[in-house]
C-alpha cells in the first residue's frame, strides 16, 4: 500500500498538528465539527481512511497496513502529530503509534481498546453503539438498487429494516453520494463494500504489537459511560501498552461519544491538547 495517499482536509492555519481518523463505513468530513472547535489553536487535518471517503480502494483491509499508510502521511507533514481515532480509526492509530512513536507528539484514543472483539458485534445490544451486526450493515448496503433510488429518504427507507437505528442510517448514508447530472447522475456508496465485508473479521482483533512495544506519550482514552466497547478489564492491557494513558468517562453517551456527547467532548480534548501539547 506504498502508493495509496489518503484524501484529507486540513482546518486551522496555525499551532500544532492533530489529525484524526474515522471509524468503519465513516470519511473525515464526520469530525468536522470537532475540527473546527479547535482551529483557532491548532492545524486540524481529517483524513479519509483507505476504502472509505474519497482514498483509493485497496484489495484488502489490515491495521498494520492502514497505519503504514497514516504513517507516510505524517511523514510527509514534517512534524509530530497529535492523533486522534475513533472505533477502527482508534485501532489504526495505537497501531501507529506503537510501531511509530516518533511520528506521534499525542495520542486520543476514542471508545474503542487495543483487544478483540466478538465478530457478531460489539459488547451490547444496543444498535445506537454501532452494535448491530457489521456484516448486516453491509449486506443491507450491497443490496440496495441504487439505480431505483430517487431521494436520500428512498435510501433511508432501503436500509432501515437491516439498520433500524436513525443515527446509524445517517452516519451510514453519509457515505452514500450522487454523481454526475440530469438523466447521467447515478447513486453510489463511497465504501468499498466487497473488501470491507470479506475483511470484516481481521477488524475485529488488533495486531500483535512488535516485542516490547509501548508509546510512552501521553495518551487520552475517551469512552462513553453507556458504551460496552470499554470494560474494566480493559484497562491493564491499555496500561501495559500506553503506560501514560488517562481514561475519561464521559457521562450520557455511548459509542459515537463525538456525536452524543460534542461540546464534551471538545472540551475534552482541549484540556488535553493544553497540558500534552503546549
């Protein structure tokens, strides 16, 4: 994946670095509000992962090739980053970070831990964490007629017996774009669904870290206090491998802490911009 450069957009035109990833089915644009939140202090770049947004497809989906590709793009900033991830993206970027902490001044690790989980889902029923079947989600997706779609209502109504959750259907639907005029405009998904889907399972686990491997930056780990992506026993294993981690519960939200919880959130992040970064 040497060749693949991510599409990203960057906000802010001074002050330190902070680059951050989306989850799976999500494209940068989804930390807009965030990005802007902190523009006045710091240069905020939003990559799109590769398969999802406007990056290139590839023919599979793996973390330690997904943080090459993050990594030849910080390099090619010239400056340590802070890195901020969210679900697969927070996987992404401890994967990163454990294989280049050079590259890393920060990390913020979003609802999500460096452990496996169930293939059937997350560790709850509840379809507002994103824990419905990703499986489900995708073949939901794949056997939409896109051809006979008129209106993003059409879409929403396609999807909703597969993803019964309205927040999810319109994080989802966000990937769902039309292209071209007239007669010529045609709906497509801006996810590669095939690769995803085939894949699903390798995103599930987290790579084997290198022998010994730890990042020692500083590194905020944000969970939703409704969320079951973060137990308890989470924590030693977060600890072995980020030693200077400090965990936030953040009250009346779940997995998508960003978008339940936003002014919190942000305020979250810039107290530990502040003392990580200044």
């Amino acid at each position: 994946m040497d060749d693949v450069e991510l599409h990203g957009r960057t906000l802010g035109e001074s002050g330190p670095r902070v680059v951050f990833l989306h989850g799976l089915f999500g494209q940068g644009k989804n930390w807009t509000s965030a990005a802007k939140g902190l523009a006045d202090r710091y240069r905020v770049t939003l990559l799109d992962l590769p398969n999802h947004g406007s990056s290139p497809w590839t023919d599979r989906v793996d973390y330690v090739d997904m943080a090459e590709v993050v990594a030849a793009e910080l390099t090619g900033l010239g400056e340590p980053v802070t890195l901020v991830g969210h679900s697969m993206g927070g996987k992404v970027a401890m994967t990163l970070a454990l294989r280049r902490p050079e590259l890393l001044r920060a990390l913020v690790v979003v609802d999500i831990a460096p452990v496996e989980y169930p293939v059937e889902g997350g560790r709850t029923d509840d379809a507002d964490e994103e824990a419905s079947p990703f499986g489900a989600f995708i073949a939901a997706m794949k056997a939409m007629d896109l051809d006979a779609l008129e209106t993003r209502q059409d879409a929403d109504d396609a999807l909703k017996p597969a993803v019964p959750s309205r927040m999810v259907r319109s994080f989802l639907l966000q990937s769902l774009v039309r292209e071209g005029s007239g007669s010529d405009a045609r709906w497509r998904w801006r996810l590669n669904l095939d690769v995803l889907g085939r894949d699903l399972e390798e995103l599930r686990g987290f790579p084997e870290p290198p022998p010994g491997a730890t990042f020692d930056g500083p590194v905020l780990w944000i969970a939703g206090a409704n969320s079951h992506y973060v137990l308890p026993e989470d924590r030693s294993r977060m600890d072995e491998l980020f030693p200077a981690t400090r965990l936030v519960r953040v009250k009346d939200a779940g997995h998508w802490v960003h978008s339940e919880q936003p002014e919190v959130f942000l305020r979250t992040v810039r107290w530990f911009l502040s003392q990580a970064v200044a």
